[in-house]
C-alpha cells in the first residue's frame, strides 16, 4: 500500500453536481461562465439540489422559502453576547453557531429525504443570517431583519449593512455567490461528505465543512489575500515584496490549484468585477495592485490566480470587514456542501480508506517505571 501524498489525482465519490474537465468548470452540465453571465444564485441552489434548471413557480417557491426561513432562533442571537467577541473571528463564531442551531431544530436527526430537504432551505436560509448579525452584534449594533420582497444576495448585503443595497451592489455579490456555489471534491465538500457518510446528520456535516473551508489553503485564502494587498499599500511597493517572499519560499494567497493547471475559470469574472467596482468606488489601487501581482506571479513562478484573488478587491469595495471574506465563502458553498450531502445519502457507503503504515516496528510494552 503506498500513500498518494493528499489524495492529488484519486477518484473518491461518483457525482452528478459539478465537474471540472479541463480546467472549465460546470454545475450539472452548465458552464460556470453561463451561469456567471446569467443566473441567480437561487436558481444555481436549486440546480445543485434537484440537478435541474427550476420553472419560474418553483424558483419562486424556493425564494420564499429561503426568506421565510432567514430568521434566527433567539438563543443564537443571545448566544452571540456570551461569545469573547473582540477576539473572535467570525469563521469560528459561524462554525460554532450552526453547530448550535442543530439544538433548536426538532428534525436535526431525522434522516428522511423530505426533513433533509427542509433542514438544507433553514440551513442555506440561516447562515447568511448567522453570519450578517454576528457581525453587527460585535460592533454594538442590533441585527437586522431579512426582508421577504428581497432576493438572496440582496437579503444579505441588507442584514449585513442595514441598507439596501444598489444593483451594481447586488450585481457583483450574486456573482460571487454563484462562482463560488460547488466546486468538485474541494476539501470542505469532501470533509462534508465524509461526515454524513457516517450517517450522521446534516448539522454535523455542515459544521465539519465550515472547519474545513476555514484554513488559509482553503476558503480562508481570500482574507490572507486582502491582508497582502494591505500590506502592500502601493503599486510600487509590488515588486520588492514579492520578492522577498519568493526568496522566503512563502506561499502568495490566492495562486495555485490543486486541479486546475492553466487558470482557474472563475478568476476571470472577478478579476472583471474588481475592476469594475475599484473603479467606481475610487479604489482603483487596488485593481491595479492586483494585476501586477497577477503579472508577476504568473510570469516568475508559473502560477495563475485562483477564485480567492479577485474576490478579494471586489469584497473590499462593496464595504465588506475583511475577516468576514470567508464566512461570505461558506454562505455560498454550503449551497454545494447541501447538494453533496442529499447526493451522498441516497447512494451512501461509508468512506473509510486506508493509510500507509511508516512507524516502527512491533514493540513490546514497556512497564512506565522501565521507561
Ligand atoms: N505561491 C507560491 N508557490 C506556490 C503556490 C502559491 N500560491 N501554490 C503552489 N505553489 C508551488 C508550491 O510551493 C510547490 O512548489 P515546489 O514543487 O517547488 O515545492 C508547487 O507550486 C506545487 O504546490 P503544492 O502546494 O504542492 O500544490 P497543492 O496542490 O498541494 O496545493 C493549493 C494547492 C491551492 C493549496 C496551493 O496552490 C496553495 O497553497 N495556494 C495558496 C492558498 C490559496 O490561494 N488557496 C485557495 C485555493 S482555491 C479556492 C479555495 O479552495 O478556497
């Protein structure tokens, strides 16, 4: 038996959600770039669940659905308030919230596909809820309500923000929500699937994946990325600090893929919209530090930007604190996570593989006071 070094290149699960063939990514057969160009996100949520394009009566029955469902229990609200709110990042306040909201769920166990079903709408309904009132309640405001006449995106930025947003706004957010909906067998989709296939619950699967997406080589890319472009400052200072990091053979955040080899097909929209909203909100410098970064990373070491890159700058601009880039990520994804999981149920196998043994040899046990 020989370890593949991070699984790179195993077939672990069959899907019928979303494939990535030669660098182009599709959901259910629907290119990225069509979607990006034309859907909403709730249409992309109820692609991935039901593997169909919805007639418009049932996107509408899932939007509101989805708003009827945004209001949070109480006791999470409260819950917030006994959190060390200063010095917790909202990734474990999200982590740790939708664990809890398992508890107020009378169906969290229940395992028929119809209360899975109903608990993927709470879950795909709360978390941008979650997320959005956390981060008003650690700055001393009150959250705000979800509104039933406004789409998800919207809903969103408005819970966050407590304004509505404008529609280049909601433009540039929907997008990212549908770019970053499913993703293959990423890490946090696999660590779901693994979870569930325990025949453990929905809660408990999305709990898993949110730990997952949190590592800075994962979802938690897209703050280090803002954090670089912080550092930097200016244009000029690019170069010099760049090269200081490849001489450290330190890792630039927001390159790379372990699949994609010549560029990551959602870069390019975001890089579109980065450029687009730096523009408009005067914080061209940003764009235009990004691109030279682009540049040199791609020329010197070969590497093309990723999906966490550009999303970035385009955050950045639609006034977004940047350590809630990567909750933004996990509103999205566990869209994708919901649809692996109905998928993993209804053709479940445990997943247990094998590791490679290099410890020592048989031992004898050695009594503690010989040791
Ligand atoms: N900057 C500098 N060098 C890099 C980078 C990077 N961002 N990514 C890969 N490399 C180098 C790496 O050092 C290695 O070089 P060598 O062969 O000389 O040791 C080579 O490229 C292969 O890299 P790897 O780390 O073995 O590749 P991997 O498939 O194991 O990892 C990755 C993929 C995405 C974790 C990695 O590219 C990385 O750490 N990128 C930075 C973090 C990041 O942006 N993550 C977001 C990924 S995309 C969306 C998401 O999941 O959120």
């Amino acid at each position: 038996m020989t370890a593949t070094r991070g699984l790179e290149g195993v077939v672990a699960s069959e899907t019928s959600i979303s494939s990535i063939i030669d660098d182009t990514l599709t959901y259910v057969g629907y290119s990225i770039d069509d979607l990006a160009e034309n859907a909403s996100f709730e249409e992309v949520i109820y692609l991935l669940w039901n593997l169909k394009l919805p007639t418009q009566a049932e996107l509408d029955e899932l939007k509101q659905q989805l708003a009827e469902n945004m209001e949070l229990p109480k006791e999470i609200l409260e819950s917030f308030k006994t959190y060390p709110i200063e010095k917790v990042h909202p990734m474990a306040a999200l982590r740790t919230a939708v664990s809890a909201l398992a508890l107020y769920d009378e169906e969290a166990d229940a395992m028929d596909k119809e209360a899975n079903m109903r608990k993927a709408v709470r879950l795909q309904a709360k978390i941008p809820a979650i997320v959005a009132a956390f981060a008003r309640v650690r700055k001393g405001l009150e959250p705000v309500a979800p509104r039933k006449d406004l789409g998800f995106a919207a809903n969103f930025l408005y819970m966050l923000k407590g304004k509505e947003p404008d529609d280049i706004e909601v433009e540039a957010f929907n997008k990212a929500l549908v770019l970053h909906a499913d993703h293959e067998l990423n890490a946090s989709t696999f660590t779901a699937r693994v979870c569930v296939a325990t025949l453990s619950d929905v809660y408990s699967g999305v709990t898993a994946a949110i730990g997952a997406l949190k590592g800075p080589l994962h979802g938690g890319a897209n703050e280090q990325v803002m954090k670089m472009l912080t550092e930097i400052g200016s244009i000029d200072r690019v170069e010099d600090y760049l090269q200081e990091k490849f001489m450290n053979k330190e890792k630039i955040m927001g390159f790379g893929h372990r699949v994609y080899r010549k560029g990551d097909p959602r870069a390019k929209h975001l890089k579109k919209m980065s450029e687009k909203l730096t523009e408009l909100t005067g914080q061209r410098e940003y764009y235009d530090m990004s691109v030279k970064i682009e540049q040199i990373v791609t020329t010197e070491k070969g590497i093309p930007a990723n999906v966490d890159f550009y999303s970035a700058s385009v955050y950045h601009c639609l006034g977004i604190d940047h350590d809630l880039f990567t909750p933004i990520f996990a509103v999205s994804r566990v869209s994708g996570w919901l649809a692996h999981i109905l998928e993993q149920y209804s053709n479940n196998r445990i997943i247990r593989p094998r590791a490679e043994y290099v410890g020592p040899g048989m031992q004898k046990y050695i009594p503690i006071e010989n040791r």
